[in-house]
DNA sequence: CTAGGGTTAG
C-alpha cells in the first residue's frame, strides 16, 4: 500500500496517534445508589439504546436534528460507538454534507475506528468525488493495521468510476488479491465487473466473470447490460438464455437493452415474455417498455402502456419517472396534448419532467408554450441543465425567434452557468440558418470555440437546402463528408440543393461520389395510422396497394381543385433531371401524398390522419398537404424523422419553420 | 455494500 500512500498526499488528513481517551473515563461513573444490575441486562439496555438511535438517524432530515442527536449519543457515553457512528456518517454521506465539515471530526474523536467505520468515511469521500481522499484513507486504514471488508473495495471502484481511473482501479484489483480471502467474494467481484464494464474495459470485466468460481444474478446481470450498452444484444442474449433464474431486473435489462438500440419491437416482445412468465414489472421496466412505444410512435401503444402503468400501481401522477418517460412518449406519438394533460397531473416534477415537456412542444412548434414552461420551471427553482437548453433553443429555432434564442445561449452560462456544448452551437447555427441568416450561421461555425461536429455542419447544409445557397452547402457538404462519410444524407441533400440550383454536372459528381463509396439511397417510406392503430406502409411510386386506382384519382382531384386555388407543383424538390411533365408525375407519387391519400379514402373525417415519415417531408408534400387541409377540413398530423407538423385550416404549426 | 431507469440534435 505504500505505493498509493505516496502517490496521494495524506496531508489534508491527519490521523492523531490515538491515546487512550479522557471521554471514555470521564463517562463513567459509579452510581452506587442504583440497585445491582446483571450484566447482561445491562448488555440488553444497551442494545435497546443503540437500535434506538440507529432509528432515530434514519429519521432525521436535517442537519440540526442530527446534530441533536448526536449530542444524545455522546451524552449516553457512545461517541466511541462504532454501530453508531458508522450510521451517522451514512447519514451524513446521504445528505450531501461534506466528510471535512463533520463526518471526519466524529472519525478523529474515536480511539479504535471498526472496519465498518473507516469504510463509511472511505465510502463518503468516494460518493462526494473526492476519490484521492477516500483512497488515502484507505491508506491509513492498512497503516494502523485495520483489514477492509467487501464493501471497502465496492466504495473504492465505485470510486475509480466517478473519476474514470482505470490504473487506480487496476492498484485496488490487486489489492483484493494480496489481502487475499476477497477472489471469491460476490460483492467485491460483482463491483470490479461493474467498474470494468463502466469504463469500457469488457474484456477485463469478462476475464473476473469467468474466473468467478461461484457467479450470482448480479454478475449476470451487469454483463447482460455491458452487452447490451455497446449494442451487441445477441451476446446479451445468449447469456440471458444461459441463467438457471431469472429475476425482474435481469428481464428489465434486456427491455431496456432492446429499446436503447431502437429494437422497439423486439423490446416489447420481451415483455410480453416477462409478463407471461409471471415476473412483476416496476417502474423501471415500465420506462423502458414506455420508450419502446414512443419510438414506434403509434396512439395505440401509447395508450395500451399507459394502462399497464396505471393498473401497476406506478401511475404517472405519482412516479415522476414513469410520468416523464410517458410525457416523452406522447410527444413522440404526435399528441402533445396528451403529454401536457400527464404534466399537469403529476404530483411531484423535476429537471426531466420538465425538459422533456419543453422539448414535447419545441417538436411540435408550439414554441411560446415552451417558453412559458421555462419561466415557469425557473420561478420552481429547478435547475435547467443542457438539455432544458436544447428545447428552449430548438423551441426558438422551429418558429424564427432569433433574438429570444440568442438571449437564451447568452443567458445560458451568464445566468445558469450551464457552457454551451457543441450540441447547443448546432442548436445555434440551426436557428440562424432556418431564418435565413446562412453567412452569419456559417461564421458561427467556422469561429466557435468547440470543435465543431456532424451537427453543426449538418444544420447549416439544411438551412443551405431551404434556401437555395449551392455554395455554402458545398463548404458545409465538404466537412460532412470527412466527419460522417458514410451518411447517405448529406450526399442526398447536397445533390438535391445543386438539383434545385440546375446545377446538374455537380449532380452527377455527387451521385458518382456515392456510387464509389457503395452508398445507397434508403428508399422514402411513409406510414398512415388508421383509428384503430393498423399501421399502412408506403413506398415512393410503390403503386401495388390494392386501392392504388382510387387513390391516384383522389390526388388528382385535390390537384385540381388546388390549382384552381393556386397551388403550383414545386419543381425544384425534384431531384432528377427530367422533363416537367415526369416531375409532376414523380411528385403524386411520394410516399406522404400515398398515404395522404389513402387516409382520406378510410379514415371518417371526424378523425386526424395521422402519417409518419422515414425522412424529411419535401417541400411540395407540405404545401400540398397545407392545401388538402384547407379543402377538406380534415386534421393532418405528420410525423417526419425531425418534428410533428399539424395541417389545418390550410396551416401547418411549423410556421414553415422545418 | 454489488445488477436494470426518464429528457437532447441536422
């Protein structure tokens, strides 16, 4: 241990030799006049006393009360009570208050510290960061000659994770080893797994695994997640399938595993194997089934989870969890007055609650909604953190508020000292450039502080997109494709900004670069949910559903009433070379206009028609569909890989802003 | 004392 001693500087802690205590003598006192007491009826008074204020600490709430009890402690003649203070530094760790303000001082007063009670400061110094500190009290523990016991070392990786050292990690390993009698230990492997997994050392928390003579649950579990995490659910699979017992946190790893890798389907089959198996849900697996749902986006899984939610005893109203994941799901499923009815109803709001309302309106462009939630949120005192600011921010950028979004960034570090990351830069460059300020949002990124990343470049190229401004997407086109080479996007969105110009030898330059990387273009695709949640698909000129005759009538009927209005096709979202006559052809036959038009043929019209998209709505669709609801009367919510936009009246909430 | 968790972007 000598090695760690040097290595961290002891001096901010000084262990005073101990010498045999004052207080201790000091308390005792003969008291002659009571009656002979037994001992061991003394013992038992004395257990009463101790699980008394064990008791009371839990109950305490503040700072002044422990104090109190504290001072009842010492009157009693425990403050050498090790039982007890180990309690009291628990506590003292819990509430946040730093070990050098009070939990050090109650350390140095006592004469011979259990192993128990180095490790609650051990684990203290570790939980409030001070990681340097909690190892050189792990020092001084081997130096007066005190052993650790299994949940030193758990304190101590715990540690090494905060600080994502893996070489004081690695020291501690070795310690377990030469102390000896922790190789098979569950809690000290089970933790080492843990910090390995946590900073990204899979091979080396595989190598404890496997060398685990006897392995639990919890081993399993941590390596299913571990898999899970960097995307590899087959191997999270098979070992699932390889455990003799399965508990609900195990059956919740591979929910929540399948729904972080965007396996929504496969997320939900998953817990319909866990419900039939008997296994009970809570609320963690809940918010991983409620992701699911909101990343299929469909009204009737929504509501189908929100049933389990509430019948399981986790309703929204009084699990913030639950009520901020289902906020985020019905956002995402196109119905933001759903989410804002979860919102109003929940008892108890915080930072996510209220992020991922923000973030709810900011996608479907009610951005003053977004706004009055933020003053809202800030007169709470909750703490904004980087993503309330992205909301905010892109609230700003989806309706053209320039100012109050440069106010904001401004405001963010200033006032919230919360420093803008790349991410909020990208936010930035957007917002200039849908407001048609592409020179200065190129000038943003070209001079901001932060490296910029896919992002940024990415919003400027849009903004180039909606503009018409060939020449800066070139320079922003030109850093996408050394960033991200492979993002089929880019290339499309350039070809077609040239296309719209006439450009059409930068065209074919563009498609010859794709051809030569063997990128090809993902095939447009839009999906219609019908009123009882059937799901109809559609592919660009696919022309193979059975009313495929009906419904290119009924875009020709809407044409021509639209043109009577008009309307005039926008050629320029074609991105091919041909005559007008095709272009025209081409854009009746989109995927969005298919299931435009099949919605109107099945769907009442006391119902909103509600369309999802895989890529970004063109500009034609939209001023199509803005028409169509002006015409028809209907409600038209479409769902593309960016935002919500709600057609009515011959209006879309996205203010043209998308 | 050790395992599963919600909000972000072009």
């Amino acid at each position: 241990m000598v090695a760690l001693s040097q290595k961290f500087s002891t001096s901010s802690l000084k262990f005073i030799p101990k010498q045999f205590c004052q207080y201790h003598l000091q308390q005792i006192q003969f008291q002659t006049t009571q009656p002979f007491i037994p001992f061991s009826q003394l013992q038992n008074q004395r257990n009463l006393l101790e699980s008394h204020l064990i008791s009371t600490l839990n109950g305490c709430t503040s700072l002044a009360q422990i104090k109190q009890t504290h001072a009842y402690v010492i009157r009693k003649g425990l403050d050498q009570c090790c039982y007890i203070l180990t309690k009291l530094v628990r506590i003292l760790t819990k509430m946040g208050i730093p070990m050098d303000n009070y939990a050090k001082l109650v350390f140095d007063q006592v004469e011979y510290p259990n192993p128990f009670l180095w490790t609650a400061l051990i684990r203290g110094y570790a939980l409030q960061g001070h990681v340097k500190k909690s190892v050189c009290v792990y020092s001084c523990m081997r130096e007066e000659g005190s052993l650790p016991v299994s949940f030193t070392f758990s304190a101590l990786f715990k540690a090494c994770c905060t600080v994502l050292d893996v070489n004081l990690g690695r020291q501690i390993h070795t310690q377990t080893i030469l102390i000896g009698g922790f190789s098979s230990d569950l809690y000290v492997n089970n933790s080492l797994i843990d910090m390995y997994v946590k900073l990204g050392f899979l091979g080396c928390a595989r190598k404890v695994f496997d060398e685990l003579p006897e392995k639990d649950l919890i081993s399993w579990t941590e390596l299913i997640v571990a898999y899970a995490e960097l995307g590899d659910m087959e191997s999270a699979g098979e070992l699932f399938d390889k455990l003799p017992i399965k508990d609900m946190v195990a059956w919740t790893a591979m929910v929540t595993g399948y729904a972080q890798n965007a396996k929504p389907r496969e997320a939900l089959e998953f817990f319909e194997r866990m419900q039939n198996e008997g296994v009970e849900t809570d609320e963690v697996t809940l918010v991983g089934v409620i992701s699911a749902c909101a990343q299929l986006g469909a009204a009737k899984y929504a509501n189908w989870v929100r049933g389990i939610a509430e019948n399981s005893g986790f309703d929204p109203t009084r699990c913030v969890v639950v009520g901020s994941a289902l906020i985020d799901m019905y956002s995402k499923c196109g119905s933001v007055e759903d989410a804002y009815k979860v919102f109003e109803a929940m008892e108890e709001r915080n930072v996510f609650s209220y992020s991922s309302m923000i973030a709810g309106f900011a996608m479907h462009g009610c951005a003053f909604a977004a706004f009055e939630l933020f003053h809202e949120m800030l007169k709470t005192g909750i703490k904004p953190n980087r993503v309330t600011f992205i909301g905010v921010l892109t609230a700003c950028s989806h309706t053209g508020m320039v100012e109050q979004g440069r106010q904001i960034f401004a405001s963010m570090e200033e006032e919230f000292g919360v420093s803008p990351a790349v991410d909020h830069y990208a936010c930035m460059v957007d917002l200039l450039g849908r407001a048609g300020c592409l020179e200065e949002a190129l000038n943003l990124a070209e001079t901001m502080p932060l490296e910029p990343n896919g992002g940024v470049w990415g919003a400027l190229l849009g903004a180039c997109r909606t503009y018409g401004n060939p020449d800066i997407a070139q320079i922003a086109a030109n850093h996408l494709f050394e960033l991200e080479p492979n993002a089929i996007g880019n290339y499309i969105l350039l070809s077609n900004i040239y296309a719209s110009a006439g450009r059409w030898n930068d065209v074919s330059t563009v498609r010859k670069l794709m051809r030569e990387k063997g990128l090809r273009k993902n095939p447009a695709c839009s999906w219609l949910e019908a009123k009882k949640g059937v799901i109809h698909e559609f592919f660009a000129g696919d022309m193979t559903n059975p009313r495929s005759g009906q419904m290119k009538q009924e875009l020709e009927d809407l044409l021509n009433r639209l043109k009577a209005l008009g309307y005039q096709p926008n050629m320029s979202s074609v991105a091919y070379d041909v005559n007008d006559e095709e272009k025209r052809r081409l854009l009746m036959a989109h995927s969005e206009k298919l299931a435009l038009a099949f919605g109107l043929l099945t769907i009442s019209a006391d119902w909103p028609i509600k369309i999802m998209k895989n890529l970004r709505i063109c500009e034609d669709c939209h001023l199509f569909m803005c028409g169509v609801s002006q015409i028809t009367g209907r409600v038209i919510i479409v769902r593309d890989n960016l935002r919500f936009h709600h057609f009515q009246a011959g209006k879309c909430s996205c203010g043209n802003f998308w």
